[in-house]
C-alpha cells in the first residue's frame, strides 16, 4: 500500500540525509519509523509507562526549581 505524507522541506532533508549516510531508501526509512511508531504506542504501553512515572514524581520536589540565593546570610 502506498501513502502520501506532506513534509517540511527541512525535514524532508534531514530524512534524505539520513537516509543516505545509512545506505537505505528514503521509503525504507519511512516504514521502519511507521514500525517502530506503531510497536511503542500499540495497546499504550508507552502512555501507561509514562503516567506512572509522573505519578511517581508527584508530590516530590521539583529539583529544577531555583534555590534561595543565600549568599548574604549570616548566622
């Protein structure tokens, strides 16, 4: 079956590019990326896997979240 996908033509480089320094067609690129798509988000392990993770972080604390600045303190 064949399918018609619209890209940007930046992206459309890049897969060319990649396509190229891996020695395989543009179309062999494309469906093996369709595989792997479908395999990851098949029966949503993948959304099942990553809900759990953001619930086993929530509540902790967020260590990206910027410290007092306590340069100035004194004892």
């Amino acid at each position: 079956m064949a399918i018609g996908v619209r890209l940007a033509p930046e992206l459309e480089q890049q897969l060319d590019r990649l396509a190229r320094s891996m020695g395989k067609s543009r179309s062999t690129c494309v469906r093996e990326a369709i595989a792997q798509y479908v395999h990851r988000f098949s029966n949503n392990d993948e959304a099942r896997r990553q809900s759990a993770l953001i619930a086993e972080h929530s509540g902790k604390p967020n260590w990206s979240e910027q410290l007092p600045d306590w340069t100035d303190w004194t004892a």
